[in-house]
C-alpha cells in the first residue's frame, strides 16, 4: 500500500498555509515534506505533529492506495 498525501495539500490550500509554515507550524523538517510531497511514506510521528497543527484527524490527511502488489 502506498501513502497519497492529495487530502493534506488540499487542506493547505483551504487554509491558505504554504509547505514551509507547516514545517515550522508541526515541527517536522524539509526532509518529511520531500517526502510526502513524492507520496513517500513518513513516521507516524511526523502525521502526528501535522494532525496536531492542523487540528484534524488522520483520514483528513493521508490516504492509502493498493498499489496492486502483493
């Protein structure tokens, strides 16, 4: 299964935040951004701290797609 991060960009978008405020907003670092941003899994930590700044749940920002692979 592989992570899509669609929903947390649209979030951003609604609420008007830019990648690097939320960088500074949830304390995660450039690297976690990078990697989202090439739908690559993250710690759950780092969905955590964004759940946290954001105020929102886990469903609000991340999905999982069946990647076909078995």
């Amino acid at each position: 299964m592989k992570p899509n991060y669609n929903k947390l960009w649209k979030l951003l978008i609604d609420k008007k935040i830019k990648k690097t405020q939320l960088k500074e907003l949830a304390g995660i670092n450039s690297n976690s951004i990078a990697k989202m941003g090439k739908d690559e899994p993250v710690h759950m930590e780092v969905l955590m701290k964004i759940c946290a700044a954001l105020e929102c749940g886990l469903e609000d920002i991340v999905e999982f797609e069946n990647g076909g692979n078995k």
